[in-house]
C-alpha cells in the first residue's frame, strides 16, 4: 500500500510530523474496502423519509477506497489507539453481526431470513 507523505499535528500527542491513515472504525471491523462517505449536512438537507445508506442514488459522496478514516495521527498514536481499544471494538462488532446476520427488524421484533 503507497504512504502518502502528509504531515501534520497529531491530533493526540499534538506533535508535528508524518501523520498516518487512522481507520475509523478499525480496518477489522469491516472497515478496509471501498467506502462512500456523505456529508452530515447534506443528508441533513435530504427529504428525511428513509436510512442513509437508502438515499445514495439522490446523494453524491466521497469515494474512498481503503475504508473510512483520515490522516489525523502520528504513527505512534496510531498503533496505541489500536492496541487501548481496537481489539475490544472489533470484538464488539462480530458479536453484533453473529446476532443480526441474516435477521431482519419487523414490526418491533427480530425474525430470521431464510
């Protein structure tokens, strides 16, 4: 994967440097392929009939192409943040798809797809 070389002031330790791209979510937690990210005001100025992620084809975004995230820590503070939570984070999120996969929410219960 090429590095771009941004530098900048970390936005934990507040050094300036080389910063790093900090996937958030975690790259584990289903956050490491093509990605379109929409702006909060401009879903805001959308009808507000419908998700989100249902109103794509009305709505231009950004496309980014190794998951959501930014340059915003030094290398570092990049592998610390993972180490203090990523784990328990990505834990967090396959349990909740173990729980949801293949279920839909109707009617004020959880009914599984077949």
């Amino acid at each position: 994967m090429r590095r771009k070389n941004i530098k900048g002031k970390c936005r934990i330790c507040g050094k300036i440097g080389p910063l790093t791209y900090e996937h958030v979510p975690p790259r584990k937690a289903f956050n490491s392929n093509k990605a379109l990210v929409y702006y909060g005001r401009k879903i805001l100025e959308q009808d507000s009939k419908g998700f989100p992620w249902e109103i794509s084809s009305r709505l231009k975004g950004k496309q980014l192409q190794r998951g959501i995230g930014a340059y915003t820590l030094c290398e570092r503070c990049n592998n610390n943040t993972g180490a203090w939570y990523g784990n328990a984070f990505v834990d967090f999120i396959y349990k909740g798809y173990r729980e949801t996969h293949n279920r839909k929410y109707v009617n004020d219960s959880w009914v599984q797809l077949l």
